[in-house]
C-alpha cells in the first residue's frame, strides 16, 4: 500500500484515460470522489436470473443482449414508448418497455450486451419489464459480471468471488457500471484506507454504533454478504448528517456575528393603536406568533424566521404587526412580493388595515382620532413611471416612507433605505437565498428577516428541518372560514365531466359569486415543460384560446368574462384586478398569476385546467385564493391523463390534503431537497448525497445533538482538527457554499 490519501488525483491511481473519462462523465477527480460514488443497489453473482425462469411481480437481474429497439408515440397519454427486445445466452427473448425513454433509445442498440434489473410484469398475456434500471456491459471490459474479481496480478481481491454481492453503479453510456466497479477495485487495492482521516469523532460513532470510515467503504464497495452494505451506508449517512449540522453551526456563528438594533414594542405607538381598532380578534394561532416575532425583534441578534400558515391563516397580518412594531421603534419595514399584481395587492391590502393610519380613511374599517400617528405606505415596482420611482426613492431614502412595499425592484442597489430594520419577504419559494439576502447584508446594521410561506418547496422544509430558520407554524384560520374541498375532474371518464365543471361555475355565479378558471399558458404558440420530468408538453388550455370558447359556451358566455396574464402592462392587470375586486366581472380567466396574494373573499369556485402542468406548491397555492369568505370554496383540478399516468398521484394527493406542510414532505419525497447549502433551488441540483429529508429525519436530529454538545464542550473544535479539515474540504467542494457562508 502507497500513501495515497483521499484527495489523490485518480491518473496517479488509474491511469490518465481512465481518469479523464470518470472526470467527463461523473465528475469524479479524487479517490475521495469515486469511493463516494455510492452504487445504487447490490446483487449476488450467482443469483443472476435466465430469463426462461421469469415470474410475474419478481425482482430479477439478468444479462441478456439488445436485438432490436423501437421508439412510437404513445396513443392514450402524451410522449413516446421505447421497445426493447432482448436475448439471453439460451436464445430466449424478452421485450421491455421504457417511457420517455431517452436514455435507453440511445444505449440500447442492436447488439449492446446489459445487465437489467426491475420487477417482472405483464402485458397482452406476455411478461415483461417497464422501465428496468440497466448498465451496458462493455465487451472489451476486463471481464463479465459473474466471473471471480481479479486485480492487477491476476490474484483475487480479499472476500470477492463468485458468491459475494456485485454493486451495480450510477452510470453514463460511455462509462459503464461493471467500468465503474473494476476502477473502483483497483484504488482499493492501492489505497491504505486505514490512514484516511474519519472526520466523525470516535466517542460520536461509538454512541451511535457505527463503524469506521474505512469499514463502511469496504462493506459498500466490497460486501461479502447482502446485509453489509446497510451497515456502511447507515456509517455513510451519519456521516454526511454529521458534517452537514456542523456546517450550519459554522454557519449560524457567523451569521451570528451580524449587528442587529433593537426594536422593542412601544405600547403607545401604531401598533398598540392598529390593535385597539382591529373590528375582530386575533386568532390563538395569529396571538402566539406575534408574540414570538415580537421578543425576536426586541433583542439585539437579527431574527432569521420562516412563518408557515395555511392560506388564509392571516399571514400578512402577523407580518403587518412586526412591521408596525419596527416603525414605531424608529426603523423602516420592506414588504418584498415576486410579482407586480401581489405587490400591489399587498400595498392596497396593507391600506385597508390600516385605514387612517396610512393617512387614508378610503378603506377604512374604523376611525381613528385626529391626532392619531401614522405611517406612509409606498409601493415600488419596476413598471412604475420615472417621477412616481424617483418620488418612491427619495421617500425610502429620507426615511419618510415607513413601509415600502415592492418587488425584486427593492433589491437593486439604487434603493438605499434610511433605517431598514425589517425585510418580509413574502412566497419565500419564489426567491433565491442570493435575492432575500441581498437587502439584510447591504447595510452595516442588519435587518431582521421574516420569511413567509403557505406551502413550504422542498428546500424549505430541508432547511427548516436542518435548523437554518427558526421555524413559526400559523395555526388555525379565522373564524367562520371552511375548508376548501378539492375534487379531481378527470376527462378521460367522459364529455359529462369538463360540462359539470362549466355547470358548477355557472352554478356559484347564480348565487352571487366569482370564479377563477386557471391555465397553464397564455396562448395556443406557447409550451410548457412537466414539472417532474422537464419534458416539453403539448397543450391548448390556454387563456387566450379559452377566452374565445367560453365566451360561446350556453352557460359561461352569459357571464362576465375577463382575462389576465403576465404579457399584459402593469395598467391592464391593475385594472382587471380591480374589476375583480369589485365584483365587476364573474369568471377571471388567468395564468398563475393570481397564485400568491390574490384576495377577493366572493370567490368561491376555481378550475384549474391541465392541473397535471402544475407542482403541488403551486396547485395548492391557486386553491388558496377562494373561499376566504364565508362560503366553502371549491376547487376542481381538471386532466385528461389516462387512469395509469404517474402524475394522477400527484393531484390525488393534493385533494386529499389540506395542510400545507403535509403537502411539502410529500412534494420532498418525490422531488428531493435541493441544494441545502447554495442558493440552488431546483430538486435536481443537491449537494445531499445519501441523505433524505423525510427518511432521515432522526438521523438529522441526532447528528445535531452530538454537534450541539461537541461545540458546547469545545467551541472552537480545537480538539476535532480533522472535523474543521473536513468542513473546509465540503465547502472548496460545493458550489457556492462558500459564498453563501460569507452571506451568513
């Protein structure tokens, strides 16, 4: 054994072409990278199927070789089919299927030899496999699967034989898993794994009974029974929580090293006075948040807080009082929305509460005395005229406006506020970490930081559950508010199913109320891509196409119609909004536009058309924007999948759940965590590698516990040097982790 240690480059250990091409197409560069090249399941050599002993709902892997392949468009649901008929060594056959099949159309070939691996179905009386994992097997690789491994001499690797499990490797169709797993082989013949820092503390592994790092590479890499390579990863997988909750400590130190100011609650200012007006009660839910938020605000460490509340739970008001309660300390508040239509919502809806205390008694529900304090709300948008921005400007500037209510527009550096002591940031899912920290850590006293969601994204619960934001749960909903129920209207049941959506829409509009009918595009040109697979979808749910049909329909075109969507000017979608407000028009036919923020309490029905286009977050948040009223809202989740499609799961789950929270584990399962550590959001860019939010959630915890108490026992690490060493090695090795910890 050499010296070689984790971060040697792999040309010093497999040779230059070897290593360029697991550069290329993995990524991988150390030795470190490959042994982390985790496979993605393990089977017996001996135990490989033939394909003449195939049985319905069985787990088999076999090798067999490609004699023909095919790709057709599918009838009954959109996209394509990959055919794939395969031979094994005794002249059998087997065709298997593969949808949105790209990656098999392109490997499998006439003439490939793989190995496959999935469940046994049926289909027209004939077995078969849908969707097989697979690994092409090179044929000038050192050898086939199901021969003893052989190093370099000749000799067999230690505890490798016939017998003993063989890994079958995440791979690429230039790389192969068998390429992957001979590589691998070699550098653990090369490497002393012994020497190799373990960057988990030895009392830390001992309380959790796990083995040591070298171990768990060998029982993942070279297990001789099935069970090793649960050991090793559960190793792994600790590991990984571990480094993870260390850098975040790391990381809320240095977040905590920020100025923050004050800002205590004045009895007599306008909060007390705001509160005294209110015409209701504050919820339970509403009174403890506040009660929170407000004691954050009051202590000199800025408060870094995720409000989750069901929609309609009264977000905006809790978010209103800590504002009112910074203004009265002498600070400015920034209410910072993702689109122009939310921001102005908020700015008219922020009036509306507050009446004469925003030095207009239009929308006022009380009155206040004459002498009576108040606040200037204003609104920054990027559309607004130059006289009106420039006003807008010098107000944040001078300090006049209180309450400055915009868009992304609040976040460039021509904004400079006199004494910005809170930024709301609200449908946190809709900006980066980049963007939200951008107005906090311009200034040399660091505002505090209210984050507001109804459905936490994946990354959301991630990082709650990893303890980055102090987590607040609004409960409950205002008195006299009713569940929204939400059905499925599936099309392919038959005509009667779009017509009975028409018919309940027409149906609320008798009894008074409005509607909303949502669409995925704006016009028939436009294209969208599924939000699971990023394929590209046809579609002709559009609002500009269904505005025309509608207005011809025996029940809706009687009523009063009108569209909105983002290619319309900041006047048009003003106006529309408004008409809608008023109860001047019946049936708004949107995009999601109207997702987040949007409050006509009259509207009682919404038809998501296409709803399979949709995310969960997004569909739950359409759902939110009716039944804020009295009358229990319905919302109809219209699609033409067939009955086998895999995103009907998705709209099932949506109408079976309620709960916002609830909503974002399910979403975490199927979509991962995104990146933890950057300001990635995207489920498929993560720097998790074995861990997952929902399954490992103990672990998580308990890896945190040991880091709380390791750094209450030593709060500089003096004592885990190779723990600090690892820190650094994760952060050089993750994008943008670095930058994001000098954001704090």
């Amino acid at each position: 054994m050499s010296g070689h240690g984790p971060q040697t480059p792999l040309d010093r250990l497999l040779g230059e072409a070897s290593a360029r091409t697991l550069e290329r197409e993995l990524g991988l560069r150390t030795a470190e990278d490959l042994l982390e090249h985790i496979p993605r399941r393990w089977v017996e050599h001996g135990q490989l199927s033939s394909l003449a002993e195939l049985r319905e709902d069985e787990h088999v892997t076999f090798v067999a070789r490609v004699v023909s392949s095919s790709k057709r468009r599918m009838q009954r649901r959109r996209g394509f089919l990959v055919e794939v008929l395969v031979e094994d060594d005794d002249g059998v056959r087997l065709q298997m299927a593969f949808f949105q099949g790209h990656g098999a159309f392109r490997d499998l070939n006439s003439g490939v030899r793989a190995m496959f691996h999935g469940k046994v179905g049926s289909y027209g009386g004939r077995l078969t496999l849908n969707n097989p994992d697979y690994s092409v097997l090179r044929e000038d690789a050192e050898e086939p699967p199901g021969l003893p491994a052989h190093g370099p001499s000749g000799a067999p690797l230690p505890g490798e034989g016939r017998t003993t499990p063989v890994p079958l490797y995440p791979a690429t169709a230039k790389v192969s898993s068998w390429e992957i797993y001979r590589c691998v082989r070699l550098v653990l013949e090369m490497v002393d794994l012994d020497t190799w820092p373990d960057p988990v503390p030895v009392e830390v592994a001992d309380s959790e009974d796990l083995c040591g790092l070298a171990t768990a590479y060998l029982l993942i890499h070279r297990p001789a029974r099935m069970e090793d390579p649960a050991e090793g990863l559960r190793r792994l997988r600790f590991q990984e929580a571990f480094l993870l909750q260390a850098l975040l400590a790391r990381r809320r130190a240095v977040a905590g090293l920020g100025v923050g100011h004050p800002r205590p609650r004045r009895e007599d200012g306008l909060l007390g006075v705001f509160e005294a007006a209110l015409p209701f009660t504050l919820t339970a839910g509403q009174r403890g948040c506040g009660e929170l938020i407000a004691a954050d605000l009051a202590g000199a460490e800025p408060m870094n807080r995720l409000l989750q509340g069901e929609v309609g739970s009264g977000k905006t008001l809790v978010a209103l009082r800590a504002m009112l309660q910074v203004v009265d300390a002498g600070g400015q508040a920034a209410l910072v929305a993702p689109t122009e239509v939310l921001a102005a919502q908020h700015e008219r809806s922020l009036r509306g509460m507050l009446g004469a205390l925003a030095g207009t008694d239009l929308l006022s529900a009380w009155d206040s005395p004459d002498d009576a304090p108040a606040v200037k709300v204003t609104l920054l948008t990027g559309s607004m005229s130059t006289g009106e921005r420039r006003q807008a400007l010098l107000d944040i500037a001078s300090g006049a406006a209180g309450i400055v209510v915009g868009t992304h527009a609040l976040l460039g550096e021509k904004v400079q506020f006199a004494d910005l002591g809170i930024v709301v940031v609200d449908e946190q899912h809709r900006f980066g970490v980049e963007q939200r920290d951008a107005l906090r850590h311009r200034y040399a006293v660091t505002p505090h930081m209210l984050v507001m969601s109804a459905t936490p994204i994946p990354r959301s619960v991630a990082m709650t559950v990893f303890g980055d934001l102090e987590l607040t749960i609004l409960d409950g909903l205002p008195a006299g508010r009713q569940p929204i129920r939400t059905h499925v209207a599936r099309m392919v049941q038959g005509p009667r199913v779009i017509g009975r959506v028409w018919e309940r829409i027409a149906e609320e509009a008798a009894a008074g109320h409005q509607a909303y009918v949502v669409c995925p595009k704006i016009s028939e040109s436009d294209q969208r891509e599924n939000p699971e697979t990023g394929v590209q979808i046809e579609q002709d749910a559009s609002v500009e196409l269904l505005a025309e049909r509608l207005a011809e329909h025996p029940l809706i075109g009687r009523l009063r119609l009108a569209s909105l969507h983002g290619r319309m000017d900041a006047t048009q979608k003003e106006a529309v909004m408004t008409a809608f407000e008023r109860g001047e028009i019946d049936v708004l036919l949107s995009t999601t536009v109207i997702e987040v923020g949007v409050d006509v309490p009259n509207a009682t029905v919404m038809a998501v058309l296409d709803a399979d286009a949709f995310g969960i977050s997004t569909l739950h948040q359409l759902r939110g924007r009716i039944g804020r009223g009295s009358a229990q809202g319905l919302c109809l989740l219209v699609t033409r999948l067939p009955d086998e499609h895999p995103s009907l799961e998705r709209l099932e789950e949506v109408a079976a759940h309620s709960d916002g929270m609830e909503l974002a584990r399910l979403d975490l399962q199927r979509r991962r965590e995104g990146d933890v550590l950057g300001a990635s959001q995207a489920g498929r860019s993560t720097t998790l590698k074995l861990l997952r939010i929902v399954r490992d959630e103990q672990v998580i915890t308990g890896a945190a516990d040991h880091v709380q108490a390791m750094t209450a026992a030593d709060p500089q690490w003096e004592g885990h040097a190779v723990l600090r060493e690892a820190i650094d090695a994760w952060i050089a090795r993750s994008d943008g982790a670095d930058a994001y910890l000098e954001r704090g």
